[in-house]
C-alpha cells in the first residue's frame, strides 16, 4: 500500500490526513450543536435544520453582495458580520416557528418530525422561487482562499482553520451558556424535571422558545460557515442532514459533551478510512460501525443518567 | 412566450380516439386519392393517429423538474425548449401549424415522470416530449413512451447502452465525450497517468469504465479509481491522495453540490489548476455548474463537451443573444441547454421531411436528417437515434466561461453500445 512513497513523503501524508480529519471534525460539531441543542434539550426532532443552515448560507450571500456594492473597502471583514447577522435571522425565524408550531406539538414528537420535515420542503421551495432554482456563487475575500504551506508536500487550506476557529469558538460560547449561565441552569432543569422546574418558577415555555431560537441560530453559523467549503442551493442543506442525525444519536441525544465526543470518533474514522478505501465505502463502514455500537448502547454514547 | 397552461386539455370533439382515428384514417385515404397539397396540408392528412393537432396549431409536451432537487439543473433545458418553440413559430410553425406546448413538472421524482408522461400522452395526445434530464427519470419514462408511441428528445449527456425507438437522444452519449478527450490528454499533453473520480452512480461508473478501457488500451495507467455519495460534501482525504498519487490526469465526474464542494476544497487545498499538475479533465462540469462554484474555484480545468457558451460561430452568437434577450443579460449556457435546444427543430425537420405529425412515420425519417442551425455547429441524426457531433475540450476562465483550445475535425460517430468497452 505504502510503495514507492518515501518516508517523508508519508509523513506529509499523514500529518494532512490528520488535519483532514480534524476540520471534518469542525464541520460535524458546526453541524450537529444545533440540532442536539434542540433534540437534546426539548426532545424536538428538527428536519428543518439543514434548511436554518442555507438560510444562514443565503444571509452570507446577500451579505457578500451588499459590501461588494456599497461597502468594497470593508469586503475583506464582512465574513463576520455576516455570521452575526445569520445568528439573529436563523434565531428569530426560530423563534417564529416555534410560537407558530412546534409549542403546539410538544407532546407529539412523530407530528413534530412530520410538521419540521413540512417546513423544510416549504422553506427550500421558498429559497428556490426567491433566489432561483440554481446554486449561488459566494465571493469570498481574498485572505480565506488558498493554503498556508507548512513543509513543500503540507498544505494547510486557510478556510479548514477558519471552519476549526469557528466550530471551537461556537462550542466554548455554547459550554458557557449551558454550564455556567443563569439560563443554562434553567434549560438542565426544565430537561431533568418539567413539572419541578415549573413549580420553581422557571418560566419553561419561555426556555423552550429561546433554545428552539438558539439552536437554529448556531444552524445559521453553520451554514455562513459552510459557503468556504460547500454549495449553497436551495436543496443544499439535504446533504449535511444524515450526518448530523448521525453524530446527534451516536452521542446520546442529551448530551452535549456526547455530540462532540460521537463528531470526533466518527469524522477520524470516516477519513482515515476514506484515505485506504474508497468513498462510498468508508461511508458503510462509518456506518455499520455506529449501527453496531448503537445495538449495544441504544441511548447512544453518553446517557444523561436522570431519574424518570 | 406560449401557454403554460398545465390542465387544459385539447380534445375538439367528444368522441372517442377510436372513432376519430378510423374518420380520419378515411379522410386521409381521401386526401391522398385526389392528391391535394395545399401550402398547408390538411390534419386529417398530417394526423392519422389522433394527435392533438388542429388545422392551425400543433401541442407538444414539455417535461421537466421544476421544483424538488433538479429543477437546478432543468429549468435551464426548459428555457432552451421554450426559445426554440417560439423561434419555430415566429418562422411560421412546423408544417403551417403553431406550436403550443403543455407544461408539466416533473418535481425530481421519477415516478412522478412517468405518470406525467401517461397523462401528456393519453390526456393531451401531445405530438412529441422534450423533456427527462436524469438517467432515472428517462428510464421511468421509457416503458410509457414506448407503450403509448411517443416520441421523447432527451438532452443530457449520458452514459448510453440504450437506444429506445421512442426517444432522440440529442446529448452525447459516453463514447463521444471520452474517447476524445482521453486521446487529446495523451496526444496534446503527454498525459500518462489517470485518477478517476466521480459520484456513486450510474453515469460515472459506466463512464469511468470506458475511460480506463481506453486508457488500457493506449498502455497508459490508471492509479486511482474512486466514487464518493451523492452529496458528499467532504474531500480533503481524497486530495490528499491525489496529492500522493501525482496523476497527471484528475478524470473527473462528480455532480450536483459535491462538485462545489469538490473543487472549493481543491483549491484550498492549495491546488492552482492553471499549473496543470494535475490537469483537471471533467466531463460534468458546464457553464451552469461554474455559477455555482465560482469562476476562481475553476480556473484553468478542462471540461470535454460538444458545446460551449463561447463557440465562435454565427448559429451560437444569434443563440446566446437570443437566449439572453429572452431571459436576462446574467444568463449562461451549458452543453445539455443548448441540446435541449435541438430537440424541437429535429422534431420539426423531421416532421417536415415525413410530411406527417404521425409517430411511426417521423421514426422512418430520423436517420440522416440534418440540422445546420445547430448552435454547436452542423448535427446529424444517426439511425441509432443519437446525433452525430463533435466533441470540444474548453479551459475554465475566471469569468466562469470556458475558451475552447481543442475539437475534434470530424463529426464523432454515437455509439451507444461500444464493443470492448463494456
């Protein structure tokens, strides 16, 4: 397998796969906080989520064309405020679904997949007669393009870094929401107990509607993210959405530590194995590696031990 | 523009098919006998099978997604349909008739495609189909084109082994993209080595098979042969292996948004395609697609086609400032838009040389016929139902069109069953 590659050239090699696998990594825990936020925390199965994802994807579009028009000189920054504004539309159009819809289907979490899966279809269709049924071009500033070159065969692509900055950034500010605010403590409450945190005075319609509008909120980051490395169309977010069921169960669907912890053993496998078999079939054995381990661990790898 | 009207149906009469058919079976006899032909020739003479034609006007059906996940890749072929529909009607329609056309969508679901096919034969008795884009939803359509005799122009390039008598195939079928592109790689570049990439299905296995045939054949090497899911968003390992494997040739068939993602990421990777190590050599990537991952992404990859947007020849500039009239300035046109396009003036050439609407008589007349209007030059239908054209290879320019630095000098022969490359 190795032959006729010198042992530097290896070396090379496996330093840029362990990076590949690293900004998959990245890519899995942008993808996945969003949605075990909301799975985790309110037991809603989000199908919209890759849609919240292009929306952001579609914010950093306009964004990008406003600042080419109107603001040339400040084309180099607007990637930030780009993410920002992806954050607050993805946030209170979340906001909006869940007053408009999901508060109505707590208890019917089948009706709550059928009823988000509905507004996906109705959001890509709305994308679709907004902004055309073709994919759409993100110009993306000069200093987010190329590789940094570390040796002569080791190249670092400028927009992976960007992608990890972002993906650690995100989790740090999630971590210190959840475990070290006053409104993260009344999120674990109203999950661990409703009726007690209820009758404490936690105000838990108010909490699910601000988790709901969090969690399509780092969707949309996610998705401003994803215009470095992805396609943005309006059927787009289809292609990140298994995926990100995917690490979101693997994890243990309460358990944000278990979310990052599934991200980070499922992107090394699936690149290292990509890197010795083909395409499609590491993706089945990704696969039938989780589905093992899910038969042996149904609640995924790291339960919420809470008592019922 | 023409009718969108998507439910009305245009049975003159309320009898039955039968009954019409056999009427006018009569009246055609009739017509024959005393050898009447007028400037335009009568329907009973032109229709002996119940078509929906009428003394002035002629309903063709088209069949495309526009909604659901392809419509990305469709609507450009339904623009291209529509054009050619009014450009035949304002130079006076095909045989005295104008064309109205009934629209149906196809919502990028394959059996939504066959169902819409039954319903534009049997409901609307439309006189031809431009219409299917994937090869899943041409083979959803084929048993119902083929039980009812109709007659559909399918435009996208494909990976052959078919040949139905019931559709025109005005893409090019594999041979014709590879071969050449292959033997221009060896000839023009030296190329020796080849990685094969694309998306798991159908079109890319089948064309990646008869690359490496060939590449076997000319004694060279394939080092890499891979396929990734459709929406696979992720390349970096299989950069990192090309970067390994140092091909000389990237063969690349990727589609939809992995291609996006595919070269977004080559590019950060650090790879400058201008360089030519690799060379990038695609058969899946048009003008459309550019649009979407972006002029810088693609700079300097080779795509091997039998159209592009920049041919310089008179046809192409009166298309492209047609199209753009009609539909915008901020238009482009890819391969399969413009073979779209070819669908309804084969239909109406062919049509004018039967002197007859009637399916089976069209089907005697396709081998041979001609059209030079083409906006890729001269094409000619070959008795298999594919068209004779050639093959061109262009280099992606920053500005998202491609400049054309090689074509074939003959007309490539289509040859949906090539023998030794299966």
């Amino acid at each position: 397998m190795f032959d006729g590659y010198t042992s530097s050239e290896l070396m090379s090699i496996f330093a840029m796969q362990g990076f590949a696998g690293l900004s998959l990594f990245s890519v899995f825990v942008l993808m996945a906080l969003g949605l075990a936020i909301i799975f985790g925390q309110m037991g809603v199965i989000n199908m919209a989520h890759g849609e919240f994802m292009i929306l952001g994807a579609y914010t950093t579009y306009l964004t990008s064309g406003f600042f080419q028009s109107y603001l040339p000189g400040l084309f180099g920054g607007y990637f930030f405020v780009a993410m920002i504004l992806a954050f607050f539309i993805c946030a209170a159009l979340g906001a909006l679904v869940e007053w408009l819809m999901i508060r109505h289907l707590y208890h019917r979490p089948l009706d709550t997949l059928l009823a988000t899966w509905g507004l996906s279809l109705i959001m890509q269709q709305a994308y679709r007669s907004i902004f055309g049924a073709r994919e759409v071009g993100v110009d993306l500033p000069e200093w987010m393009m190329g590789a940094i070159p570390v040796t002569d065969m080791v190249d670092l692509p400028i927009n992976g870094v960007f992608v990890m900055i972002i993906a650690l950034s995100v989790a740090v500010g999630v971590y210190l929401l959840m475990y070290r605010s006053g409104y993260g403590k009344k999120v674990r409450a109203v999950v661990q107990n409703r009726p007690m945190a209820e009758a404490v005075g936690i105000n838990s319609a108010g909490i699910d509607r601000a988790t709901f509008a969090l969690g399509c909120g780092i969707a949309g980051i996610a998705g401003a993210a994803f215009t470095m490395i992805g396609s943005t169309g309006p059927s787009s977010g289809q292609a990140y959405i298994v995926d990100t069921f995917l690490v979101v169960v693997f994890g243990g669907a309460q358990s944000l530590i278990g979310t990052i912890v599934s991200a980070f053993g499922i992107s090394q496998a699936q690149s290292t194995m990509e890197f010795f078999l083909s395409g499609s079939m590491a993706k089945v054995l990704t696969l039938l590696v989780v589905i093992g381990i899910l038969m042996i661990r149904p609640e995924g790898l790291m339960a919420l031990k809470v008592r019922r | 523009m023409g009718t969108t009207d998507t439910t009305a149906t245009r049975r003159s009469d309320g009898k039955g098919p039968g009954f019409r058919k056999s009427l006018m079976t009569l009246a055609a006899s009739v017509m024959l006998a005393t050898s009447v032909q007028a400037a335009t020739p009568s329907t009973a003479e032109v229709n002996t099978t119940g078509l929906a034609v009428t003394d002035d006007t002629v309903t063709v059906g088209i069949l495309h997604s526009i909604t659901g996940t392809m419509a990305i890749s469709e609507i450009g072929s339904v623009q291209a349909e529509k054009l050619a529909i009014d450009q035949i009607n304002a130079s006076g329609g095909v045989l005295g008739r104008q064309i109205e056309f009934v629209q149906e969508d196809g919502a990028s679901d394959w059996p939504t495609f066959a169902e819409k096919t039954r319903k534009l034969l049997r409901q609307d008795n439309v006189a031809a189909i431009f219409g299917a884009w994937t090869s899943a939803s041409r083979k959803a359509i084929l048993p119902v084109i083929e039980q009812f005799n109709g007659m559909l122009y399918y435009p996208t390039f494909y990976e052959g082994l078919e040949q139905s008598p019931n559709v025109v195939y005005t893409g090019q079928e594999a041979t014709q993209q590879i071969l050449a592109s292959i033997d221009w790689a060896v000839e023009t570049k030296g190329a020796k080595t080849f990685y094969l990439l694309g998306s798991d299905y159908i079109w890319p296995r089948t064309s990646n098979k008869i690359a490496r045939k060939h590449i076997d054949k000319l004694g060279l090497k394939v080092v890499g042969e891979e396929y990734y899911p459709l929406g696979h968003t992720q390349f970096n390992s299989v950069i990192n292996k090309i970067k390994l494997r140092k091909p000389d040739v990237i063969f690349a068939s990727v589609v939809g948004g992995s291609n996006v993602a595919f070269y977004k990421q080559m590019k950060a990777a650090g790879v400058d395609f201008t360089d030519e190590k690799p060379l990038l050599l695609t058969i899946s990537v048009t003008e459309d697609e550019i649009r979407g991952i972006g002029g810088e992404n693609v700079e300097g990859i080779y795509a091997s086609m039998k159209y592009f947007q920049s041919l310089d020849n008179a046809n192409n500039k009166e298309f492209v400032a047609a199209f753009k009239e009609a539909y915008g300035d901020d238009m482009v046109i890819g391969d399969v838009t413009q073979a779209a396009y070819l669908g309804p003036w084969l239909w109406k050439a062919a049509v004018e040389k039967a002197g007859s609407f009637d399916i089976d008589k069209i089907r005697e007349e396709f081998a041979g016929i001609e059209f030079d209007k083409a906006p890729e030059g001269y094409v000619r239908i070959h008795e298999n139902h594919h068209l004779w054209s050639k093959t061109r290879i262009g280099q992606a320019q920053l500005d998202g069109q491609y400049k054309v630095v090689y074509e074939t000098e003959e007309l490539m022969e289509p040859d949906p069953f090539p023998k030794g490359y299966q």
